[in-house]
C-alpha cells in the first residue's frame, strides 16, 4: 500500500492546482520552454476537438466516450477514464475508458464514493493532483500494474458533483496545473453537453407523452397521466395535482411518486391551501429551494429533506386558472433548475390542452345523453295513455339528467289550470315511483303564480328548485328537485333543466291534444262504420228494386258479390277493394234502370236494334255513379263487367288486362252464378259441367289467372253455402 501521509497530493477549488514538487526556474532549465508551447498548443487542440465533438446533442455515455478519446490522444496517458456518481447506490460507475490495454477496466467496474482519490475529490468537490501515488495513502490501485501519478477532475454542477475524469501514468510527475485548467475545461464542456442531452431527451420525453395525453378522455385519467408525466419529465420525487370541476371547486386530485405527509397536507382540503391558491393565482412558474423555510411551511407538511425543494404551475384555460401541477424534490439536484422551468410551461401548455380536451369531451357527451333523454322522454310522454304514466316518465327524466337526490311532479286534471284539480303527484327517487307526499306546495304554487324557477337552499349540502309546466295556452302543473348546493348557478345545468321543463310541458299538450283527436278520431270512426251499413243497407234496398223488375236474376248480384269479393281477396286484393268489388257487383246492372221494361221483360230474343239498346247499361250505369265519392272505385266493375279477354265485349272492347282486375274477376263470378242458377227458360247447369266450360273458355272469354283462383276455392268448399252441388 502507498505510504501514508498528506504529500504528493493537493486539494482545490476550481483553480489551478500547484504540485508539491521544486520549483524549477527557466535559467536552470532552458530546455523546458519548447515543451511547455507545445504541450499548451496540445491543450488547445483538445478544447477545440471536444467543443466541436459535442456541439450536437448526444446521449450522456457517447459524450463521455468521445470526451475520453480525446483527453487520451492529447496526453497518451496510461489510461484515461469517467466514473459517474449513482445517486441512488451512492458509488461510481465506470461510463468511459480508453488507454493501454494492461491499464483497461472492466465496463461494470464500480467504485466506492469513500475510497481512493476519485473519492476525495468527489468529497471536497475539487481537483486533486498526485505526481508520485507512491506517497499518497489515499490512492488505490485498480490494476496489478500500479500508476505513479494520477489526477482527478470532478464534474461540479450547482454545488453536486455528478462523477469525476481520472488520469493515470505509469511515470512520476505527469500532469501539472496546466493540465488541470485544461480538463477542468474540457469537463464543464462534457457538463453542459450532458445538460443538454438530458434537457433535449426529457422535452422529447414530454412531448411524446403530450401526444398520448392528448387522446385521454377521462378528466380524472388526465390529471393522473399528467402526475406521472410532470414526475418524469422534472424528474421529481412526488408530483401533486389538483383540478377545478366545471362547478368551480377543487374536486379531482391526483399524485405520483410517494410522500405521505405533502400528500396527506394538500389533499385535505385544497382550495383552501396557501400553497394551491398562491400556484393558482401565479402568472408564473414558482420555484422554492427550501418549502421549510417560506411562508406555505405550516401548511405543507415534508417528513423527506429530499423533497423540500419545489417548482409548480397553474394550468390555466382562457386566461383562467382550472388546476395546479406542485413537484417536490428534484432528484439529483439540490433545487430545481431554468430548464425545469421551461419544461414547467410546457407542460402546464400540455396539461391545459388535455384537460379542456377532457372536458369538451364530456360535455359533448353529457349534451348527447341529456338529447337522448330528452328525446326518449318526449316520445313516452306521446305514448301515455293517462296523465299518470306521464308523469312518471317526466319525474324519471328530471331525476336522472338532474342528479337529484329526488324528483317529483304536480300535473292538473286535462283542460284545467292550476285551479283545477289534481290528476297526478309522482316523487322519484333511489328507491323508484312512489304517489309522495312531501311535495312542497308553496313553492309549486310560487312557480306557478310567477312562471319562474324558483330556488331554496336547504342546507349547506344541497338545494330545492321547482320549475312551472306551462305554454301560454295552459299551465300543466309544475317539477321540483333535490339537487346538490350550487349546481343550479351552473348556466348549462340550469339550461338542461329548464329545457326538459320546456320539452315536457310541449310533449304534455301535444298528448292531450292527440288523445282528444283519438277520442274524435274514434267517434268519427264509429260514426263511419254507422254510414258505412247505412249505404250496405241502401244499395241493397235498391237492387232489390232492380231485381224486381227482373225476376229471373233476383238474388244474382247478391250472390256475385260474395264469390267476386271472395275471389279478390284470394288474388292479393285489400279488404277495402274487395268491399269495393262487392257494392261493384251490386250496382253492376244498376244502369238497366234506363232501359226500358219493354226490352227488360221480353220473353223473346232481343233484335238487332233492341240489343243495341240492352249494350248501353254499363255506360248509364257509370254516368249514373260516377260523381259519388262512396263508389268511385266501384266504377271499373258496373262500367266493364261485359268486357271479354278476347276483345270481343262492350262497351269499348278491351282486351286481356286493358280490362281492370276487378272487371276480369267480376266476369268470371257472374258466369259462374248465372249458369249454376235456375232460370224461367232453363234449369241451372251440374257443377262439372259449369267448371269445364269456363276452363274451355279460360283465354277466350274470361282471366286464365281468375278460373284457376276459382278451381281452387271451390275444390277447398269455399263457395259451398253459395251454390247448390
């Protein structure tokens, strides 16, 4: 071991150290002059090769790497090496090595802060010099092949040392002050590019986190996220923020990092906190190096020393404080710095961006619930069948969209006003719809009077509001709330409760007004169906007339009608056009009215001039309807029931489907009575026979599609209480 004792080593502050050694005048050496000009030209160089190796950023193991090249090419030294101070295991590890290869240490070399002259000189905080190891106890050989001198440069930034650059030489008298300025130089270089290089990852850090803060929608997950990004990027030991709800109070609080006591000070009651409202109220970023020692000290509680330094910032909406970020205790530092600063107000930019990100968020997604509501309210109300049940969904509603401990609702009888009676009181609360009877009468009736909200504090913890139902054509009752303290001067949830009030009293009269229209709807209904027998009943007094001056056919239309609308029904017509067709069949023959009875009641042929006569019915017949709205649509029938597939009919002989459906299907029911029926020159055809002639004539005289439709009903029984077998 070297030889105890304090020679052959010297401490100092950042000047220039002077080695314990003869002092050597230039007479007696004039040899030395030449040595030292190139020696400093040689230091010259290094300063400039290291400024320009770390004029970019570069990450803090790079910069040491290249700064220890350079130092090794400048002084050839045994070997040149950076050891970096670990705050958290308190010891020095090996960043950066260069030499020759006997002197080399392994990369996870690590060295006590208590031993050796590196350790010394990160004790005193200065550089330390030693031409002769041999009569220094402090040093300590790292390798088996001992160095005889050695120099140790701290890296001192605001009163820390952050590591230390070693030489060693295998010779005696190495280095002199020279040296020492030079790399006292060339180490406050390396500091700032490691302050750089810190400063530029942490922005990128932050800014990266920025943009994940950015995609947050929660208000409470902001505030959380925005701890834990505030930690990391000041490099804080805790993080506590806080954030006004849109009532106005400090409702959300988040934290990162542990710190019990600081936690337990500012969360109790924060917007009453000194220490809050100062960071609230500032207009910029506070700085503390000692919380202890200002004026929030009573207020904040520090049971870590570490944490006693501080830097804060509000973040702030429009010109308005909405929340506070306070970091304590800079790790590795003894306070925080400019460039904490700087980051500070970026992130407070960042923060603020989120949070009114957060907060457009939820009142787009309170608006869309509370439309929603209100929307489901309106068609619900629109549904009721009583004012009960409508009142119900109301005071549901309101209790919901309100936050309410309870809702309730007053509603007068229909057509009533407030001196009318009551047709229902409804309360709502956790437990559901109950009838209630703490409905607070004054003020129902103090709404009412005045048309306005009006509003009562019970307590400190909540509030009474009740709100009018009334349009200027009447006054439908009035709803009241239990709500939270304060809520009601909030300008968006006073408007959403008074545009329910709105909406409910609209969706209120609307309901009355279309249960009357279903009540006149119904009565007008009846009163349809009345005229509707009325007219079944006139039609078939009048061709019972018909049938009297023709009693061969009496009883046909009747008869027709049936197997017609029977037969319509089957081919995909409605209920209402079939009926159509049925009166259709009845008054087909109404224009025989104009002929006159000596051709009606010939019993022989007609001649050529009295058929021509016989052929004008249907079109007397549809003068003699037309203009009646009852039987508009019975017209195709009595106007075309003579027109035959083929063309060959009257009165305008049309062809295949130019002939309406209900003419077509007509034709083939009347055929199919007429030839079934017993007639004065005739009796009624056999079944069969009847079926086979309409099959003969199906494309001929009558609709394919309507003889099969009439196979098949008949072979079903549907015509059996019609004609005879």
């Amino acid at each position: 071991p070297p030889a105890a004792g304090m020679r052959g080593w010297f401490a100092r502050g950042r000047q220039p150290a002077q080695a314990e050694r003869p002092q050597e005048t230039p007479a007696a050496q004039p040899g030395k002059q030449p040595g030292r000009d190139k020696r400093h030209a040689a230091h010259l160089d290094l300063l400039k090769e290291v400024a320009s190796s770390l004029s970019s950023v570069l990450d803090q193991p790079v910069a040491a790497q290249l700064v220890v090249n350079a130092v090794q090419r400048a002084f050839d030294a045994a070997r040149t090496f950076i050891l970096v101070y670990d705050t958290e295991r308190r010891d020095f590890a090996l960043q950066a090595i260069a030499g020759k290869n006997d002197f080399l240490l392994p990369p996870s070399c690590r060295l006590s802060s208590q031993k050796g002259l590196p350790g010394k000189a990160y004790r005193l905080g200065a550089s330390l010099l030693v031409n002769d190891t041999r009569q220094d106890a402090d040093y300590l050989e790292l390798t088996e092949h001992p160095c005889l001198s050695e120099l140790v440069v701290p890296f001192v930034q605001r009163n820390r040392v952050k590591g230390v650059l070693v030489l060693d030489e295998f010779h005696t008298d190495a280095f002199d002050s020279a040296d020492i300025s030079v790399l006292e130089s060339v180490s406050e270089q390396l500091l700032n590019a490691w302050e750089r290089a810190n400063y530029h990852q942490r922005l990128t850090d932050l800014i990266q986190s920025g943009i994940t803060l950015s995609t947050i929608l929660d208000p409470q997950t902001a505030i959380q996220q925005v701890a834990e990004i505030a930690q990391k990027a000041l490099a804080a030991r805790f993080v506590f923020v806080t954030l006004l709800d849109q009532e106005g109070s400090l409702a959300r609080i988040a934290s990162a990092g542990a710190a019990p006591g600081i936690l337990r000070s500012l969360k109790k009651t924060p917007e009453k906190n000194p220490l809050i409202k100062a960071t609230l109220n500032a207009k910029q970023i506070m700085r503390l190096r000692d919380v202890r020692k200002s004026g929030y000290a009573a207020h904040v509680r520090i049971e870590q020393a570490a944490c006693r330094n501080m830097i804060s910032f509000p973040i702030r909406l429009h010109q308005l404080s909405v929340g506070a970020v306070l970091a304590f205790g800079k790790i590795g530092e003894p306070s925080f710095s400019e460039s904490d600063e700087s980051l500070a107000e970026l992130m407070a930019s960042l923060s603020a961006a989120s949070i009114e990100n957060t907060w457009l968020y939820q009142e787009l997604r309170s608006t869309l619930n509370n439309a929603t509501l209100l929307h489901q309210m309106g068609i619900r109300i629109l549904q009721a069948d009583s004012l009960r049940s409508a009142a119900e969904t109301i005071a549901q509603t309101a209790f919901r969209l309100g936050h309410a401990s309870v809702a309730g609702i007053v509603l007068f009888q229909s057509g009533q006003n407030s001196g009318g009676g009551i047709e229902a009181r409804i309360e709502v609360d956790e437990g559901g719809v109950e009838e209630g009877n703490q409905h607070p009468e004054s003020m129902i009736r103090q709404a009412i009077e005045t048309g306005q909200a009006i509003i009562i504090s019970d307590d400190r913890f909540a509030s009474k509001v009740c709100i009018p139902l009334r349009t200027a054509h009447r006054t439908s009752g009035a709803l009241w709330l239990d709500i939270p303290e304060g809520r009601w001067y909030n300008s968006r949830y006073a408007a959403s409760l008074q545009t329910l009030a709105q909406q409910a009293t609209v969706a209120l009269e609307r309901m009355i007004l279309l249960s009357e229209t279903r009540d006149q709807a119904s009565r007008l209904e009846a009163a349809y169906g009345e005229l509707e027998i009325t007219y079944d009943q006139t039609l078939a007094a009048l061709m019972s007339a018909l049938d009297a001056r023709d009693r061969e056919t009496e009883g046909h239309s009747s008869r027709v009608g049936a197997i017609a609308a029977c037969l319509g029904k089957e081919m995909g017509l409605s209920s209402a056009q079939a009926k159509a067709m049925e009166r259709g069949a009845l008054l087909h023959d109404i224009g025989k009215i104009g002929i006159s009875d000596s051709i009606l009641l010939k019993t022989g042929s007609l001649d050529e001039h009295e058929w021509g006569a016989m052929r004008q019915h249907p079109t007397i017949g549809t003068r003699i309807v037309t203009g009646i709205p009852f039987l508009e649509e019975s017209l195709p029938i009595i106007r075309c029931h003579h027109e035959r597939w083929n063309g060959s009919g009257y009165p305008d002989g049309l062809t295949g489907e130019q002939i309406p459906l209900q003419a077509r299907i007509f034709a083939v029911a009347d055929a199919f009575d007429a030839l079934l029926s017993n007639r004065p020159y005739r009796r009624g055809v056999p079944t069969g026979d009847v079926l086979a002639y309409l099959r003969e004539q199906s494309g001929i005289l009558f609709d394919p599609a309507v003889i099969k439709v009439l196979e098949k009903l008949f072979s079903e029984g549907k015509f059996a209480d019609l004609v005879r077998a």
